[in-house]
C-alpha cells in the first residue's frame, strides 16, 4: 500500500495577505502616521511662506516642490492628512453607525420601520452622494466638521441597506430563537447576538467606504466647502495649484497622486477583507 503525502494548508499561510494588500496596508499605516504624528516626517512648518523660493520644482530640499507663497508642498501634505483623514474618519464612523442603527432596527422588527427604511433608503440612493453631500454642508455651512457629517448623511443608506440584510440573515438562527424563548429582550437580543455577527461586513464595507469619503472629502474641499485658507486640506491644496498647472505641474499633480494613494489603499484593504470574510464564513 503506497502512502499518498497528505498536502495541507495551514489556515495561517492560508490567509495570509496577498502582496498589494500588504503594500497598502503599509502605506495606509504611512498615512496614518502623516495624520497623527507629523513632526516626525518633516520639520518644516507648512503655513511658513518664503517669497524667495515661490513655485520651486521637487528637489532634494523640496521633496514635492514649493507653492506660490514658497510654502514646502510636502509639509503641506503630511501636516494636512490630519485634516481631510479625520474628516473622512468621522464621516464613515457617522455612516457606520447610523446606518446599522436602521438597518438593525428594520431588520429586527420589521413592520413600518422596515417599509420606512426602505423608502428612505431608495429616495437616498437616488441622489448621487457627492450632490446630497453638497446639499447638506449648504445648509450646515462650511468647515471640515461640517464637511465629515454631510459626507457621513449621505452614506448611510448604503450601510443601512447592508445592516438590514445581515439582520435578516441572523435573526432566524437557533441561538438567537433560544435566546428570545428563554425571555431576552429584543433589544439585548439584537445588540448581543445579531449585531455582532454582521459586524464583519459591514467594517468590510466602512474600509471600502473609507475610499469614497477620502474623494468627498476632497472634492467638497476642493469646491470650496472646506477649511479656509490656508488651512493645508488636500482638496484645497489641489484647487490652489490648478491655476499653476502649466508653470508648475507638481503643485497640483503631487498632492493628487496622494489622494489616489489613499484611494487605492484603502480599496485594497477593502477587498483584502472581504476576501478573508469569503474564507472564513
């Protein structure tokens, strides 16, 4: 009898993440580091403006080139990740919450609130998000804060729609039937038991999310709608190069290649957990 090697796969070599969802994971925590600890990555003050050295290239001394005032573009940059990155944090935290808070409720009791959700998330997801964005940072009044809640608002229908489904796919499970025959409330039966199992989609989605509230968050800046002058917000940092394009191409083209980089990244890591979601469910 001739022993046939037994060809295992470790769960541990098994999920590991493939090679561009390790190198976005790297920059995001790069990023990251740009939000929270800046003075570590440049000692140049991004506001300091130097007439002497307006519209530099990208050199050694100026990694991305100077603006029109003479101030260093790369600080400016890394010094405004705190501000379009916690914009955008707050933002998918307002959609994440608000959305699985109706979604769970639409989901668990049904009935009108279910039929209310649904309208409300059909009339959301018909307007495109950027324009209800628009619409609500209009009426809250310009800032960075103001810009995160509109961006948030406007995606909440879709982590809602998500939210109910998971809740629908959890409810009937015997474990969660036990719990209602032996007197838990629905309430605790809903945040013990269901809501923690659908949490692994719907932080699958926030990561995905996270990409398109980086692009709100710019454009809305970029519109104007942001912090004023000369507060050093990616989106602004982009529209006050766009009249340089042609003596100075890196004003605009650096702090949008940064953008993208946030872009890419974080859709990455989306996929990435979505896919180990898939292997493990």
């Amino acid at each position: 009898m001739i022993l046939q090697p037994v060809i295992s796969s470790s769960p541990s070599r098994r999920h590991w993440p493939s090679l561009p969802v390790a190198l976005s994971l790297v920059l995001f925590l790069l990023l990251l580091g740009w939000a929270f600890f800046p003075g570590l990555f440049t000692g140049l003050d991004p506001l300091l403006a130097d007439p002497t050295r307006t519209l530099r290239a990208p050199s050694a001394q100026h990694w991305f080139g100077t603006d029109h005032l003479g101030r260093d573009l790369y600080a400016r940059c890394v010094y405004g990740a705190a501000l379009s990155l916690q914009a955008t944090a707050i933002a998918v935290l307002i959609a994440l919450l608000a959305g699985t808070l109706l979604g769970g409720i639409a989901g668990w009791f049904g009935g009108a609130a279910d039929r209310v959700l649904a309208v409300l998330v059909e009339v959301l997801m018909a307007i495109p998000a950027l324009l209800l964005a628009m619409a609500i940072v209009t009426a809250l009044g310009f800032g960075t804060l103001e810009i995160a809640i509109a961006v948030g608002l406007s995606s909440v229908a879709v982590f809602a729609r998500l939210a109910r489904g998971e809740v629908l796919r959890w409810r009937s499970r015997v474990f969660v039937e036990a719990a209602q025959v032996v007197g838990v409330g629905s309430w605790t039966n809903l945040c013990r038991h269901v809501l923690p199992h659908a949490a692994s989609p719907l932080l699958a989605l926030a990561t995905l999310e996270f990409a398109s509230a980086v692009l709100a968050v710019s454009a809305l800046s970029f519109l104007g709608f942001g912090a004023p002058p000369p507060q050093p917000e990616w989106g602004l940092l982009i529209a006050e190069g766009r009249n340089y394009m042609v003596a100075a191409w890196w004003y605009t083209t650096l702090p949008g290649l940064v953008v993208a980089s946030v872009v890419l990244a974080t859709q990455q890591l989306g996929r990435g957990l979505q896919r180990l979601q898939g292997e493990l469910t």
